[in-house]
C-alpha cells in the first residue's frame, strides 16, 4: 500500500507492506494532480513499513516514472526515510539525474526532522 499525503507544496508518500501495481497506479495520480496545482514540490518517501513489491508494480513504476522524467526537474527536495542503509546508495545514484533536486536519507527516529527538511525551501536551510 502507498498512502499519499498533500500539504502545501510537500507530498508525503508512506509505504506499508507489500506494494502492488494498483498502488503505483494511483500514487502516479496523485502527483500529476499535485503537478497541476504547484510549480515545484517536495517530497517525503516513507518507507519505514515497506516489506516488498510485486514484479507487476516494479514494472508499472518504470513505467511510469518515465512519463514524469519532464518533471522530475519541478522537484526540489526528497526525504527518504528508512533505516536500511541501501536507500541512500540507491539515492546516490539517482542523484545525477535530478541535479536540481536535494536528496537526504533520514532514519526513522527521524521522521518528524525529515518531514521539517522537506517542506523547507533550498534557500532556507
């Protein structure tokens, strides 16, 4: 399951469980509506109860994580919070294919300061 949360121009998407095709499907809904609404957004990724994924919703996000690459750049801040320590390599990686974006991998115990990270403007911190 993902449940997406809308405030202001910062998307909190939590993960719980396993993720099936159907829950990319509407988070992809979510964020083109919020595209429409914002000029730019923040987004905090919880993934602190996220078990798996299924090989049908692995495929579903590829696939649609390609027709959001022309908005990628209206992405100012990822919050990643997990305690596993391969989030933040994987981040890593994707960091040169969102250079205008800030990425910061926050623990669990660290939730409410990712949250506050998030929501910030890159010129504030």
């Amino acid at each position: 399951m993902i449940d997406t949360k809308l405030i202001g121009t910062t998307m909190t998407l939590t993960l719980d469980g396993v993720v099936e095709a159907q829950d990319v499907r509407a988070t992809h809904e979510a964020l083109e509506t919020a595209f429409l609404g914002q000029s730019n957004l923040n987004l905090v990724v919880d993934m602190s109860d996220w078990t798996d994924m299924t090989e049908d919703a692995i495929h579903e996000d590829m696939a649609l994580e390609l027709k959001l690459l022309g908005k990628l750049g209206r992405i100012d801040r990822i919050a990643l919070i997990s305690d596993k320590n391969w989030i933040g390599a994987v981040a890593n990686l994707f960091e040169p294919w969102l250079p205008g974006t800030e990425m910061c991998r926050f623990t669990t115990a660290a939730r409410d300061e990712a949250q506050t990270w998030a929501m910030h403007k890159k010129d504030a911190a």
